[in-house]
C-alpha cells in the first residue's frame, strides 16, 4: 500500500511532467525541420529564481519518464534539448552536447547534457563513446569543441 508521503510526490511529479509536455511536444517536432543551432538558441532560457532549483538527475529522469509516456520516438536530441532549456532556466548553466561514432551500422549520432558536474540524465561511459563534434552554451551559441578534452 503506498505511503502518505507518495500521494503529493505522485501529484508533484505529474505537475512536472504536464510543465514539460509543451516543449517536449515542440522539440519533437522543431527538430525535423529547424536547424540545430537555431534550435539551442531556442531551448535556452534566462535563469529566472527558483528556489533550490531541484535535482538535475531527478529532472532528467522526469524528461526521460515522459518520453515513455509520449508516443512517438525517444529522440535523444528531443530529450536533451528539453533538458538543456529546463537547465538553463534553473541557473545551471548546461551545454548542450552532439557527437558521432562508427557503429556496427555505420556513423551513429547521440545528444546529451552537461553541466560543471558531468552528464546529466545519461550514461557517461556510454557518452564517452561518442566524439563530440558541436557544443552549445550560454544563450544557445556554439562552443568550441576541444578535441583532447573528454566527452563527459
């Protein structure tokens, strides 16, 4: 039987992914048809205050939850972008991350996030698989890429 305390994490949890849908919604569909560095600029946003801002695993995971949820694909892209706007908002600074590499299939492609503190919301070995190739910042502009540095 679920605890007292499960009810509002259980409302809580569906408020955020109601707050979410709209630009995971958007995302989705901008990708197939917006350049990529027009869509950082567009999943940016100014830090505005929070308070405490909450966990950026925990809203990872709640991106991640609802692309279960939706149907359709479960873009990494989609979910970064997402992340990477959700991020930015709580003042935590994210760059957004697109790399490639050879697979067994040919060149594969994967988009992740970070911050000052690692990967967030994916696997950082399996990240480091991949050679990044474009990095967004601050305000959506491209970073340049260190090719010495990791990955992750």
């Amino acid at each position: 039987m679920p605890t007292a305390s499960a009810a509002p994490r259980r409302w809580r949890t569906a408020v955020t992914l109601a707050r979410l849908l709209p630009s995971y919604v958007l995302a989705g569909a901008l990708r197939h048809v917006v350049p990529l560095n027009r869509l950082a600029r567009w999943a940016w946003r100014e830090p505005v205050a929070r308070s405490g801002g909450g966990d950026p695993q925990r809203l990872a995971a709640a991106v991640t939850r609802l692309g279960q949820l939706v149907p359709g694909d479960r873009n990494c892209l989609r979910r970064s972008l997402v992340l990477y706007r959700e991020l930015s908002a709580r003042g935590a600074d994210p760059r957004l991350v697109v790399g490639f590499r050879r697979g067994s299939l040919g060149v594969e492609g994967h988009a992740w996030v970070t911050t000052a503190d690692g990967v967030v919301g994916d696997d950082a070995v399996h990240v480091a698989t991949f050679t990044p190739t474009c990095r967004f910042g601050r305000a959506g502009r491209a970073e340049p890429i260190d090719p010495t540095t990791p990955a992750v």
